[in-house]
C-alpha cells in the first residue's frame, strides 16, 4: 500500500494547493501526513465532511477521506467533540481517518469539477468561462472556473432541464428554470457550485443557458433582465456531486502508473441540506410541460 505522504502529494498534483482562492481552506484537515509509516489503502470521496460521512469512512474502513467541502473554512478556536465539526475530527483521528479537502483548487483544475460536471449532462466541453491567467503549464487554456459547452445536438430548455434532473442525484429541490420552455439550446455555461457572480462572464460569452447552483432572486432577475439567456437551478450538491466519480477515477488512474495496492470509493449519501420540496397550490401562469416537473419529491 502507497504511504499517506506519497498519496497527499499525488492529489496535490491533480489538485494543486496554490491554484486554491485565497480565502480559500484546502488541503490536509487532519491525520499523520507526514508519518512515512503511515499508509492507504482505502480512500473515500465526497462533497462534505459531515458526521454522517465520516462514520462512513469509519465503517468502510478508509484509511483517507477527500472531501470537496471544507470542514473548517473561516476558521476555528476550537475541535471540542461537543461541537459538530469537532465531532467529525474527533471521530476521524480515533479512526487513523485522514482528511483531505480539495476545493476551488479542484474547481480551476483540468479536468476540474465542472468538467464532471459537464461530462455527467452529456455536453461538449470548449473552454473554460473564466480562464486562469496565462501559464506555460497550461498552453490549451484549459483551467479556469466553470465551462462553456455544446450540445451534440440542440434541445429545448424543457428537454434540457429534464436531462439534467434525470442525470444529477435527486435532490429535495430538483431543478429550476428560468426562460422560454421552447427556446433552443446549443450552447451552455456550467459551473459547479454557486455560480451567480458568474454572470458577466456568461453574457460575454454569449450562449444559449447557464446550468449552476444557488441561484438568488436578485441576481437572477437582473440576469432576465439583461438578455434572453436562459437559467437553470440545480441544487448545490447535485452540481458538485459528480466531481467526486472524476477525483477517485484520476486517483485510480495514479495508483495504476505507481503500482500501488489502493482502493476508491465514492460515498453515495447525499448530503444536501434540502430534504423536501412542497410544490406550490397553483400551477404557475407558465410551466416546462402540462405536469409539474417536480411534484413534491426529488427528480
């Protein structure tokens, strides 16, 4: 089995620390990562180190949690086992559980986590949204936040939006759309995660929808306002969910060069917040189709 040091600098590689935001908290959480003694043979993959997570670390027997969330993110003056988050580092270093968090570090990636995201609604990646500065180590331009992307072959917003509810996990909230249900889509920016301050950079670059999560009333009002472009809301661990198949695929992929005895896995808990969706009492004046798309219960 591969040592904890040499996995943490393999996924430092697919994910490197410094490409991370600066408000930004990745890389390792907590486990001896620089014990050359210690080893892996179990990693487990998921979009949020919550308790429920990491007892499913504990029952898989992983020797190292990834997770796309950051446990602590602006900080902490304290991991007492009477708060949740010192719960999950409590229950992960009784365990010898490492932990991992690769965040906006993975989201700039190539291939990052809206390129999964991209791959799990069947789109075309072109290029990046927001590309990342110049840099010889990318001479295609390929990282950057978010993807502009291509259908194969055009379909309405309707039919979009019910691909994209069949194809990401089913959550409480499904997904939401904003525009003409018979408008047609070529063309569509994705950025997994909260991706409204994205906006400018959509309309520039000048495509037919825009697939993202937490879409907030003003932002997304000004949006419509703007131009005829085309919203779809899916919920924030659905967008993010896919990258986790990717992350342990790469994972795999490294472990297969080196020859090591190492295993991946992905959790399938879902650990979005929503956990139910009432419909409205009345139809709304427009709709995708003549049934309501989400009628109480997760797509």
């Amino acid at each position: 089995m591969p040592t904890l040091p040499d996995v943490i600098a393999a996924l430092d590689t697919l994910w490197p620390r410094d490409r991370a935001e600066a408000w930004d908290a990745v890389g390792p959480v907590c486990g001896d990562v620089a014990n050359p003694e210690a080893r892996v043979g179990r990693v487990l993959f998921a979009v949020d180190p919550v308790q429920e997570i990491a007892d499913e670390a504990v029952a898989l027997g992983a020797d190292l949690l990834v997770t796309h969330h950051p446990l602590y993110l602006r900080g902490t003056t304290t991991v007492a086992a009477d708060t949740f988050k010192g719960r999950v580092v409590h229950t992960l270093i009784k365990n010898d559980v490492a932990l991992l968090v690769a965040h906006t570090n993975a989201d700039r990636a190539d291939p990052g986590v809206s390129d999964a995201l991209a791959g799990a609604l069947g789109l075309r990646v072109l290029r990046p949204l927001v590309p990342d500065a110049a840099d010889p180590t990318d001479p295609d331009g390929r990282r950057g936040l978010g993807r502009i992307c291509a259908l194969d072959e055009p379909l309405t917003l309707a039919e979009f939006a019910e691909r994209a509810a069949a194809r990401l996990p089913a959550t409480a909230q499904g997904v939401r759309v904003a525009g003409d249900p018979d408008a047609r889509i070529s063309t569509v920016a994705v950025c997994g995660g909260s991706g409204d301050s994205l906006f400018a950079d959509v309309r520039a670059a000048g495509v037919d929808a825009y697939l993202t999560a937490d879409l907030r009333h003003h932002p997304a009002s000004e949006a419509r306002e703007h131009s005829p472009l085309a919203l779809v809301d899916a919920a924030h661990y659905a967008t993010e969910w896919p990258w986790c198949e990717q992350a342990a695929a790469q994972l795999d992929a490294v472990a297969e060069r080196n020859g090591w005895d190492l295993r991946t896995h992905v959790s399938r808990t879902v650990t979005d917040p929503w956990t139910a969706h009432a419909p409205a009492a009345a139809a709304p004046s427009t709709s995708l189709s003549d049934t309501d798309m989400t009628p109480g219960a997760p797509n």
